[in-house]
C-alpha cells in the first residue's frame, strides 16, 4: 500500500483489498460477479447504487415499462439449468417480472453477498505504483482493487430534464421516467401531462391513457414505432424454446444484433415493390425488431430502402390515428433506423381515445411551468401530473459521475472533453486494467448476449494475465484510434450518419443507433486473443513495445470461456 492509499485509508476507514471490484448490479454486473467469483476463483466487491438489483430495470419502474427483445433471449445463457428452470410469461417481460429474474438469479447463486446496495463511487483512482485501483464510495468504504470494472451501462441513473423555467412551482406531482418512484403513482381520474415520445414515452402513454382522466402528450419529435405484439407465451412455446436453446444461443451469437434470427439476406432494391410491400406487411403482422432488424439486409446503410420503410410506416400511422391533424403532426421527419428502432403497444391507437391531446412542441413550444400546470407559447394547460419522459444522459454520465482518474493522474472527463474514444468499446487508453463492459464507440446488440460476450473477452484477458504474472494493461494508442475510425467510418455509411456521430453521442448527448455487426464482433474478439490480445499494453511496456513481451504469442488457452459461452 502506498502512501496516498494509506491516507485516503485514514479517511474513509479500513481499505478492503479484492481482485476485483465491479460498479453496477443490472445484466453486466451480475454476470461478472458470477464469472470472476465463481469461475475463475477471484475475490470480488460489487457496488450498486440502487435501492435492488437490476440496473436499468430498478430504475424503469414507470407504467409500461418493458423490454423490447424476446423474453427467452433476454436472459442469461451461462447456465443450462437456469435457463430449464425459469419460464418468462410474455413475449416482452416488463419491468417487474425482470426484478423477479435478477433477484432468482441472485439468489440462485449466491451473489448477494459480494454486492453492496445503496452504494454508489465518488471517485475511482488508478496508483501507477501499485497497478491497483482506489475507489471511494458515498458510505465511507474503501476498496483497493486490481482490476476495475464499471459495469454501469449506459442507460444508468443519469436522466436527462428539459430546461423548464418555474417546474420548482408547480404545485401538483412530478416524476421523471428513469427515477420513478418504488410506491405506485395513482393517476386515476387525474389530468396528467407527458412529455417526451421517445421509447419510454412511447411505453408509457398508452398504460397512463387508462387511468388518467385526461393525458396531454407534448411531443418535439414524432417517432416510428413498429407494434410489439406482445402476448402472453403459451407452455408448449417455451418447451419447445428449451428444447432449442443451444440452436437459439447459436443463433443469438452469429447474428447482427444478438437475436435468434438473421435478416432475409435479400436486398430491398433487388426485389419487386410489391415482393417488398408483402414483406413489410409481414414484418408488421409479426411485430417486434424482426421489422427492423429481421428483414431486408440493406435497411442500414440505404437511404432509398430506408425511405421505403418509412413511407411503409407513416401510411400504417394515416390508417391508426382517426384525426388527420393528429395523424399529420404524428409523421416523423426523419428517416427510419437514423435512430433508435422503437416497438409499441398500441401507441398510435391511444391518439384515438376521447381524453388524448397531442401538443406539437415544434409549433407551440413549452415556454414554463405554472402553479397549475405547463405554459406552451398559446395557452396553459392545467395539470395534477407532469410526467418526464426524456430518456438517459449518454453523455458517459455514468462514468463521469464516478470521477475516475487513470495513470498518472489524467481524468476520464479530460480525456474524453473531445468526445470518448475506446478500444473496442471495452477499454480506454490511459486507464490501465480498467474494462468497460458497455463502454461508448462499441457495436451493440442484445443486451445479455453482448454483456456476456464483453464479460467473456474480460475473463479471458485477466486469465492470461495471471497466469502470465502480469500486473498492468493498457491500450495502444494505434489501436484505439484505428477502431474509433473504424466505427465512425461504419456509421458514416448508415441511414443515420447526418444525424450524431457515436463517440460524439457520448459528448453532446445526442442518441444514435448503434452500429455494426455483434456475430462479426464477437469473431474480432476471437481474433484478436488468439493473436495475444492485440492492440493491448502489458506490464506497462511503451508503445514502440507492441505488445510487450508478455504479449505476445497465443492466449494460453484461455479462450474457452468466450468461445463456450
């Protein structure tokens, strides 16, 4: 122990030593707590700040509140009994129903003693004299560590507030939807006001719709939505699921977005109009990001094919909404996949009911909050409830908040003042033993099999390691510029370059779609262990070093853990 350890020790109270200390407790968290505890031997701290496990989903309790990938592919896959014994009761499980499943895993595997609740960093520091870590919680605890692992995600407790002059003197209740409360909000025969139509939104309006007795939704961008069609699974569905798991999760790992499907492996302008209009029509039937993701190959990166499946959609939206004024203002004016897809229950149908509003916040801005309401530039609407609905804070807030300082002292937020770069979206230069389980500039998919595969790539990178005596890597600055390049060069391709750039999304706070292929990702992965994790630092060799001597050659064997999962 150093002597800065040892005073920030004096501080907060007897340091804990660990090999690994972990921040966050939704998917990622839980499975490297599982991986590095339980598979590879390792001691282990987890930090969560919420009030239960769950991440994203402890947080996400608003009305309606629900995944967007298929319940039996929403899970995890590490363990064949786990997935035998647990049976998801919908297509899409909502918020409650994924608690109950990150408590039964928790509980399955005893984790709950490695991780500590109501626990959030304020600050995380790296000893280049020690290679350890130095992280300080809000509750005075202290944890040195060798490796640091900030699995917070990227949709974390960071929500995004609307610049609204007078909220402080509204007299009714307020809730944004990324910190909703744990108590139920009661919103029956109440005037309640939703702002934002973005995928909370979008889940939210129609649930908040059957109980308010008028809901005002103000909307700044109308958004595509492909119905989600969720129902209720039938037991002959999930036994036939469980019968195929091996096939899905094989499926799940090839594919382009982690699904257990692939697109037609057609291109839209190669077929017919009307072979195209038939294969919307059966997308939409289906539901679900088989429309976005599950059909033509091209949709991506094609602004005809994109504008094709808009039209598709906005003419789906002109036959929903009754009111042709509402219908028109509900046409998005970008492009579909330009953003993040989005599905629905019956979102567009709830413009139709007697007590829905739409105000167009294009046309008639909000100018402030009232006493008794929200104040547009035409009138005031009084309510009994505002409801925020505008999303997370992607301006790597969760990382930010943890102040984390890397080798010699250089900070994230400095490093990243010119938008966040990474190697892979996993590790970033300067901040040696540090893995980013879902860090900025990746290629993203399925939540649990992308984290599983990140999880994976990390086990193996720290297998190697150890059993190689290494105490420190780092990232090559080649490295992480050519795979920065890499994805801006890939997302300038898309539908969706005009709109944000993805290290820039981690700056200004813009959302963009995700880019890439997960299936080709996770073959990169491979690659790059079996040739001694290239691009990577150990022992702190200098750049000219390439890898460095512990570098270089295979990856022992280690492997196994990514290629089995």
């Amino acid at each position: 122990m150093t002597e800065n350890d040892a005073k920030a020790g004096s501080a907060h109270g007897e340091i804990e030593e660990v090999d690994v200390l972990i921040v966050g407790a939704g998917f990622s968290g839980i499975y490297a707590t599982y991986k590095f505890r339980e598979l590879l031997g390792m001691s282990v701290r987890t930090f969560e700040a919420g009030v239960d496990l769950g991440g994203t989903w402890n947080w996400n309790r608003y009305p309606g509140a629900r995944c967007d990938s298929e319940g039996y592919v929403y899970c995890f896959s590490f363990d064949k009994d786990l997935l035998r014994e647990w049976s998801w009761s919908g297509k899409y499980p909502d918020q409650p129903e994924l608690l109950r499943y990150f408590n039964h895993v928790a509980d399955r595997f005893d984790l709950r003693r490695s991780i500590d609740l109501n626990t959030w960093v304020t600050r995380a520091s790296y000893n280049d004299e020690s290679n350890r870590w130095l992280i300080e919680t809000n509750t005075g605890r202290c944890v040195s560590a060798k490796y640091f692992i900030p699995a917070v995600g990227q949709l974390t407790i960071a929500p995004v507030f609307p610049d609204i002059p007078g909220l402080e003197d509204f007299k009714g209740e307020w809730y944004h939807t990324a910190k909703w409360p744990t108590e139920p909000v009661d919103m029956t025969d109440r005037r309640v006001g939703v702002i934002g139509t973005g995928s909370s939104g979008v889940q939210a309006i129609p649930v908040i719709a059957e109980d308010a007795r008028h809901l005002t939704v103000f909307m700044r961008s109308p958004q595509y939505s492909v119905p989600a069609r969720h129902e209720t699974v039938t037991p002959e569905f999930l036994a036939d699921v469980k019968a195929r798991y091996d096939e899905i999760w094989e499926t799940c790992k090839v594919s382009a977005g982690g699904f257990p499907w692939q697109h037609n492996g057609k291109r839209a302008r190669d077929v017919s109009p009307e072979e195209r209009e038939a294969t919307f029509e059966a997308l939409w039937q289906e539901g679900g990001q088989k429309f976005a993701l599950g059909g033509y190959k091209d949709l991506l990166y094609n602004t005809q094919v994109a504008e094709w499946a808009s039209d598709f959609i906005k003419r789906k939206i002109a036959e929903t909404v009754h009111d042709p004024e509402i219908s028109a203002a509900l046409m998005p004016e970008h492009l579909f996949m330009s953003r993040r897809p989005i599905i629905d229950t019956n979102y567009f149908e709830t413009f139709n009911r007697d007590n829905v509003s739409l105000v167009d916040l294009r046309r008639t801005p909000i100018v402030g909050a009232t006493q008794s309401g929200l104040k547009t530039s035409e009138e005031e609407i009084e309510l009994d409830i505002i409801v925020i609905a505008t999303g997370f804070d992607r301006k790597a807030g969760p990382f930010f908040k943890m102040n984390i300082e890397g080798a010699r002292g250089v900070a994230l937020r400095d490093a990243w003042a010119d938008g966040a770069r990474s190697y892979l979206g996993l590790l970033a230069r300067g901040f040696p033993n540090m893995f980013m389980t879902t860090g900025p500039v990746m290629t993203a998919g399925n939540a649990p099999v992308m984290i599983q595969n990140n999880v994976d790539f990390f086990a193996n990178l720290v297998t190697y390691m150890e059993r190689n005596g290494i105490e420190r890597v780092d990232v090559e600055k080649q490295a992480e510029d050519e795979w920065t390049a890499s994805i801006n060069a890939e997302a300038s391709r898309s539908v969706g370059a005009s709109y944000v750039r993805p290290e820039d999304a981690w700056k200004a706070g813009k959302k963009t779609l995700s880019l890439g292929h997960l299936g080709k990702f996770r073959k990169r992965l491979l690659e790059i262990q079996d040739a001694g994790f290239e691009g990577l630092i150990f022992d702190g060799a200098s750049d000219q070093a390439g890898h460095g001597s512990a570098g270089s050659g295979k990856s022992d064997g280690a492997d196994h853990l990514l290629r089995s999962a």
